[in-house]
C-alpha cells in the first residue's frame, strides 16, 4: 500500500444467539513488536461503539517500509465477551527486486552459508522466494526454532517463512543465484527483532541479521523485554556494550559461522549476513537503531575489527584452540542441518575405535574422546582434517578390535593416556596440559642429554 492512511474492513457480525454486535476493538501492531506500544499512533489501539461504523476503521501513523499486523474484537449485547479475528497484515511502500544475494556451490558442512534478508516479501512462504524444486540432494535451506520440539530446524517448505531480520542456513550443490521482491525495510526507522525462547528447556538460540540495508555494530544494538500483555517495556532499552557478562537477558556473545566452525569475536554485522544470538528469557526483542547504522565497513575503526578478527581466525584455524566462553561456559550454538557428503564426521557421532575398544557410545572414556574432538579437533582445520580421514579408514579397524578380545584389552590400555591428555585439555586447557607433559619429561629428556654428553 502507499504510504498515509489505511482502512480495515471486516465482514459483518452474525450470532446464533441473535444478540446484536456492540462495540468493536481494533488492535493494529508493527510487524516486528509488540501490541499497545506507547509510541504508537492512537489508532492502532481504538474501541468503536454503535452505532458508530463497527466493521471499518482508519489506521494513520504509518511508516514506509513497514508490515503491520492487525486484529479486531466483536463484542455482543447477550454475553459481553470478545470474539477476536485472526492476525492479518498488510506492508506500506513499493516491491523491488533485490539480486544482492548469490549462494557458490557447495557440498559439505564447511559450505553452508548463513543469509539474511533485508525486504518484506511480496509473499513470505519460503516456496515462493525462491521458486526451485526442492531436493535434499541439491538444496538444503532452513532456519532454526528453539520453540520447534526441544529446539529444531524449519527446513524449506509452506512452513519456512522468509522475515527480515532473521538468517537463513543455504547450502546449494551448483551455487544459486537469489532475487527477492518485496517492500525494503525502513532505514529511517528504529526496527526490532523478535527473539524466541523455549520455556521448557531454557533453549534461545536464534538466528538473526541486518533487518535492513544497513551495517550495525553489535554494541549499539539494543536490548528490550515487553510485556507482551499491555506494550510496557519491563527492561531496557539497554545497549550490549551496557549489559554485564553474564546478565539475565542475553549471552552478549554474537557468533558467525566460517569455513566449517563458529567463531564469537564477531563485532560488525553486516547486511546479508547471518548470525546466532542466544536469548535467556521470552518476550526479548533487539533493537537496530537509526541513529547507529553503519554505512560503510570501510572506516577506520570498522576495518581495524575486522583485520582483529581476522587475525583472531586465522590463529584459530590452525592452532588446536578452543574458542573462549565469555559468559555462558563452552556453550555454542547447533551445527547446520546436514550436507551432501557421504562422510561427515559430526553426523557419525561416535568414536568407532573407542566405542569398539570399551563396547558402548556412552561409556565414559569414550565421552570424553568424543569431547575432545568436538572442543579442539572439529575447531581447527588441521583437526577436522584428520577427524575425516580418521572416520573414513578407522571402521575396518574397529571391527577387527571388537571381534579379539585379547586386541579390545591391549587397545584399551594404549589409550589410557590419550582418554588422560583429552580430560586433562578439556578441564584445563590445551596449554596447561601441554606445558605440564613437558615439565613431566623435562628431567627424563635433561638426564638423556647429560648422559649423551659424558659418554662422548
């Protein structure tokens, strides 16, 4: 619709009762907050009563580059109580067509590419953005809900909708080229992002962007938690960089996704992008302000984090790191949704070797085996190197130790140090431990020397 005023139209009251409609309320909200805001235009919260016109209403105070969702209340003479509508909605400005995103071709897990979008779609449902025939052996395309069971991925479908501010996991066997119509969202305007959280199990990760054409450092976002039944604010608005580590709110570490691994030293979100934040309690929104946008990544103090940053992964890629946890321990967030490679050794799950040497996945040497890969060898590219090769040649060979008895005991012993080295690295530190096997064979490698030198 073109921006100014909009009108709502419902369809006449009937009841079975026969009682006349008497008033009615109509709800009208921003597509990406919360009912009853206190800044809203007063028409977007309104009781009409007879015999005024029941069934229309004039909405102002709209914005260009907006969705609004609305609902409307019918109350009757005979019970009083409230019938309500369901949710619908309608977006303020003009569609264009948005070629920025292209997805290279790709296979394994390393490929997956986190996306987001930066319009309101002309139709949302993910079938229609991106009109392809969908086959898992060429596409995969998802977004994750920690709402969906104990927590899950929405995968391409009538059930997966395209919304800004949201990333989008993309993974495409022969690249694919994307073209978006829809309305741009607002740049004059503050924009929020709704983060979902599961109750039942304390699960918020979400995956998130850039709800608009503009780069935002992650400091200047802002928290807010709205109680959802009257618009108030109950905390907030508070920027990351104002929050403690840890708060009650949210693990203020942002995480990306590169070349096979995530990092959390991500400071610069930038348009298109994908990210993962981790909400601790419902009705949390963030905040992108207007007043903050970042035009351009090419300042000083942007190109100066991001070279950081860079230096950071590269020390990472090829040093057997972990990456630090600032608040929440070693936390991080799920893997993407699977790939097209026959071997992929985070979807195998088990150690062959270990599980066959000691009969169970979940035995407990074999536990901290399998931590110790997920900690410092799935986070390094050298590591993960050697996890693949080490899931493609090792089968055989746990099939030959499960079958000997007198081969499973030998084994068992040979990888008590190993089981030791990997619980000493997970509780202390790869550092410490290696720094601690050395000061244990200094003396052994000291008396060698000396030895060496009086016998020559």
């Amino acid at each position: 619709l073109e921006e100014g005023t909009v009108t709502l139209s419902t369809s006449e009251f009937s009841d079975p009762d026969s009682d006349t409609h008497t008033e009615s309320y109509w709800l009208v909200r921003r597509a990406d907050s919360v009912y009853y805001r206190s800044d809203y235009d007063e028409s977007f919260n309104t009781t009409v009563v007879a015999p005024d016109d029941l069934t229309h209403h004039e909405v102002s105070g709209l914005s260009s580059g907006m969705k609004y969702v609305w609902k409307v209340g019918y109350k009757d003479s005979g019970s009083g109580e409230i019938s309500w509508s369901e949710e619908y909605s309608f977006k303020i400005g003009a569609s264009e067509a948005d070629s920025s995103v292209e997805i290279d071709s790709g296979t394994e897990e390393a490929d997956f590419k986190m996306i987001s979008f930066v319009q309101w779609p002309d139709n949302p449902t993910s079938s229609s953005v991106f009109d392809i025939t969908y086959d898992k052996k060429y596409f995969r395309i998802g977004t994750y809900d920690p709402t969906n069971g104990s927590g899950g991925y929405v995968e391409y479908g009538s059930s997966l909708k395209i919304e800004p501010g949201k990333s989008y996991w993309f993974l495409a066997r022969d690249g694919l080229p994307i073209t978006v119509n829809g309305i741009p969202v607002s740049l004059t305007d503050d924009i929020e992002i709704k983060l979902l959280y599961n109750s039942s199990n304390g699960n918020g990760w979400n995956m998130i962007g850039c709800p608009n054409a503009a780069n935002y450092n992650w400091d200047d976002v802002q928290v807010i938690e709205y109680n959802p039944n009257d618009g108030s604010i109950v905390f907030g608005p508070a920027a990351i960089t104002e929050l403690t580590d840890p708060n009650d709110y949210i693990d203020k570490r942002l995480w990306r996704w590169e070349s096979g691994a995530y990092y959390s030293d991500t400071t610069l979100m930038e348009k298109y992008e994908g990210y993962w934040v981790k909400a601790k309690k419902p009705n949390l929104f963030l905040r992108f302000r207007e007043s903050v946008q970042t035009a351009s990544i090419s300042n000083p103090q942007n190109m100066f984090a991001r070279f950081l940053s860079k230096g950071k992964r590269w020390m990472k890629k090829w040093i057997f790191t972990p990456q630090v946890a600032i608040a929440d321990s070693d936390d991080s967030p799920p893997r993407p949704m699977g790939d097209f490679s026959a071997v992929s050794p985070e979807s195998v799950g088990g150690c062959f070797i270990a599980t066959a040497t000691y009969g169970s996945p979940m035995e407990r040497h074999v536990k901290i085996l399998r931590n110790f890969r997920d900690a410092y060898l799935l986070n390094s590219t050298i590591g993960h190197m050697f996890v693949k090769a080490y899931y493609r040649y090792s089968p055989p060979v746990a099939d030959f130790i499960a079958k000997h008895k007198t081969v499973k005991v030998a084994v068992r012993m040979a990888l008590l140090p190993l089981v030791a080295f990997s619980y000493a690295a997970l509780h202390l530190g790869l550092a410490v431990t290696l720094y601690g096997i050395l000061l244990i064979f200094m003396p052994l490698i000291f008396l060698v020397l000396v030895y060496k030198r009086r016998k020559v």
